[in-house]
C-alpha cells in the first residue's frame, strides 16, 4: 500500500495525473495534509497540491496548476465525452451538451481550487443538483466521465457490458523501479465508436506527458470487458 500511494503523489506531482481519490485506508484529512506538507518540506514534493474534502468523506489530492489548466481546455464531445446512466434510462446514453449541470459543475469546482492553498484542505459541499461521481471523473482526468441524475437512486450500469481501460506506467522512484496503475476507468461498450474520438485524444496525450518525466520509462495501455450486476458509482 505504501508503495501505491507514493506512486500516486509521485504521478500527481509530476502532473501525469491531475489528481487522485484516496481510498487506501481509512485516514482524515488532517492526517493526509499533514503528510503533503512533510513531504514537501523533505522536497520530494514540488508542485502545488491541495487537499479537498467533498461532501465530508472523499479526499482527493489535486495538483492545483495542472487541474485549473485542464478545467480551461476541457471540452465535452472533444477530449471528454459525458456519459448519462440515470436509473430512468433503459441504457446509457451520451449526455445532451446542452447541460447546464457540466458547467456549472466545471465552474464549481474551478473556484474552489482557485480559492485552495497548496498544501492546505479545502471542503467542499456540492449543491444538492451538482454530483459527486462526475466531479471526481473530472479531478481524476478521466476521458469518460459519468453523469447522473441526482434524483436518482441508482444507475443503468447493471448488467451492460462495459470496457475496462487501464493505463499503466513503469516508475523510477528513490532507485526502485515498479509498474503502477495510474488510470482506470470503464466506459459502456455500446459506446465505443461515441467515445474513442476522447479516449484516443486522452491516451495521445497522457503519452506525451509522461514522455517529459524522467521517473517514467514506459506506458501500457490495456482494455478488458466486465459486467456486473451492480456497478456502484
């Protein structure tokens, strides 16, 4: 565990990765910042990141620049595509553009993070319309996001068949070398031909990135199939 989530600072920091859901282990925030601003001191951390605690239970720790640059070029149908999986659906479908809700989400956590201090913790608690799933789908990077309605109990994911990406990278941290899962995201497979335009523009890019980072060496990217009867969001 301990190796994972240096790895994740480490992707983090070197903006691989614009950010990263805590979900190791049970910690506080407090202890998390703590962490960031030891690390940092040490100098094994360089870059701005911020810790934010959104509704009062999930961490994630964000690299400020790199994410308030991403929100600027993020363009739904372009590098990401916003799939809806509202309960009322039959199957997911690509969200209307004419969302409001993805821009005001986008605009939500845009002045937040401006708001943030580095290596400081920042709560935030969404407006009960603006939802939590595509709000870490936006902070993790992620080329396909999930968007559902937040009147909504559950989601049409159970039992359809989804496309499991994984990009992974060989990293060279304090002389030890290991292979780590920097991306995981799925994306319903009826939706291949609507989504590849993003996902292909997302691995171009996340290739060029990390061929600028001297700790990286080599990038996998892989695809797997997976239905489940529940799929938790």
């Amino acid at each position: 565990m301990f190796h994972a989530i240096r790895s994740d600072l480490v992707l983090v920091d070197r903006g691989v990765k614009p950010g990263f859901l805590y979900d190791y282990s049970r910690i506080s925030a407090d202890e998390v910042t703590r962490l960031l601003q030891d690390l940092y001191q040490a100098k094994l951390l360089h870059s701005e990141l911020i810790v934010l605690v959104i509704d009062e239970f999930d961490i994630v720790i964000v690299n400020r620049p790199v994410t308030l640059q991403y929100l600027v070029t993020l363009q739904p149908g372009d590098n990401v595509t916003v799939v809806d999986v509202s309960d009322t659906l039959q199957s997911p479908q690509c969200l209307d553009l004419g969302n409001s809700i993805w821009e005001t989400t986008v605009t939500f956590l845009k002045q937040h993070i401006q708001k943030a201090e580095p290596f400081c913790m920042t709560h935030i608690t969404p407006d009960p319309e603006l939802n939590c799933t595509t709000m870490f789908g936006i902070l993790l990077g992620y080329p396909v996001i999930y968007w559902y309605s937040t009147q909504s109990h559950s989601n049409c994911l159970g039992m359809v068949p989804l496309t499991l990406c994984q990009l992974s990278v060989l990293l060279t941290h304090d002389a030890e070398t290991r292979r780590h899962c920097a991306y995981s995201f799925t994306y319903p497979a009826d939706l291949t031909q609507t989504v590849f335009g993003s996902v292909h523009r997302w691995l171009t890019h996340r290739q060029q990135v990390t061929a600028e980072v001297s700790e990286v060496t080599d990038t996998v990217f892989d695809t797997s199939h997976t239905c489940q009867p529940v799929v938790a969001l």
